[in-house]
C-alpha cells in the first residue's frame, strides 16, 4: 500500500511541476504579447496631433506619416537657418540672437564657420559700418534618394549701406540628417 502512495504522490508531484511551467509558459506568453501590444498602440499614438482651441477644446488633428512631411519640413528647416544665419543687422545683440538661433538648427561645423568670421573681423565691420545684410532664399533643392540628404540653396543677398546696395548671388551646400525633434529644432 505504501508502494501505491509513493507513486500517486511521485504522479502528482509531476503534474503539480507540469501544470507551473504550463501557467508560467503562459504568463511569459501573454507578457510578451502585452508589451508588443503597447508598443504598437504608443507608436499610433505618436502618429496623432491634438489641437486645443484657447485651452477649452481638445481635438484630434488629422497627421501624416512622417516620411510624407519630410521633404517640405527640411526645405523649411534649410530655409529657416540661411536666413537667421546670413540675415544681420548691426547690433551685436542682434546679430549674436540670430547665430545662436542658426546654430541650434545646424551641427559644429556651422560654428566653426561663426568664429572663422567673427577672428576675421566680420560682424565688427557690419557693425562699424552700419550694414544691414538680408538673406532672401530663392529655393531650396533636396536630394532625397540618398541619406544623408543633400540640399543646395540658392539664395540673393543684399547688403545694406548708407551709400549703396549691394546684390549678390549666394549658392550653398549642406547634408541633413534626422535628428530628434525639441523646442529650438522643430
């Protein structure tokens, strides 16, 4: 009889043992399901614009997927820092406001060139002579076959003084890449 015991208990150890790796089998199962789910359901939700009208009204504005903006988004965005870059007046605060916004659009290499014409005395003749230079972007051309993107402008230039007018043709290049979106760079 004892014989029979063990064996009925040996039985129901095993199904015991069974029946938890079935239910953590599960868990992990559903676990995993429930994670992949919310990621999705946060990726959708990452797709949508909500709209307050003065603070009262919340509202589901109609978005487009990312890819379908990005063209007109980075000619905005190339446009943006050519004018704040190459736009001064002359006050040093002015011209120091607008380079740091430009800056904040673009990557080192853009300050680079700020100190290469700030050492040479640029900003200081602006200044001195009391020169307005207006930047006027004609276009802006993105090549989005290949990443990074490539983007030339093409822009007329005035500058300013007291005795002339001084048009010029200003022609750049530049690379964009992705970068995460924020308050200074939209």
């Amino acid at each position: 009889m004892e014989f029979k015991s063990l064996r009925n208990i040996e039985s129901s150890f095993r199904q015991i043992r069974l029946f938890g790796i079935v239910f953590l089998s599960l868990c992990a199962v559903v676990t995993v399901w429930s994670v992949w789910n919310s990621y999705r359901f946060a990726e959708k939700q990452r797709e949508k614009i909500y709209v307050l009208d003065n603070g009262k009204s919340l509202m589901l504005a109609l978005s487009q997927d990312l890819s379908q903006n990005r063209p007109a988004e980075a000619r905005e965005h190339v446009r943006r820092f050519h004018e704040m870059f190459f736009t001064l007046s002359p006050e040093k605060s002015a011209i120091e406001h607008n380079v740091k916004r430009a800056l904040l659009l673009a990557d080192k290499s853009v300050y680079h060139y700020y100190s290469d014409f700030a050492e040479k005395g640029y900003y200081n003749r602006i200044i001195a002579g009391n020169i307005n230079q207006v930047l006027k972007v004609d276009s802006v051309v993105c090549d989005f076959n290949a990443y990074p993107y490539r983007a030339v402008t093409y822009a007329t230039q005035k500058i300013i003084r007291q005795s002339n007018v001084t048009e010029r043709s200003l022609v750049t290049t530049c690379r964009l890449l992705n970068a995460s979106r924020s308050d200074d760079n939209p």
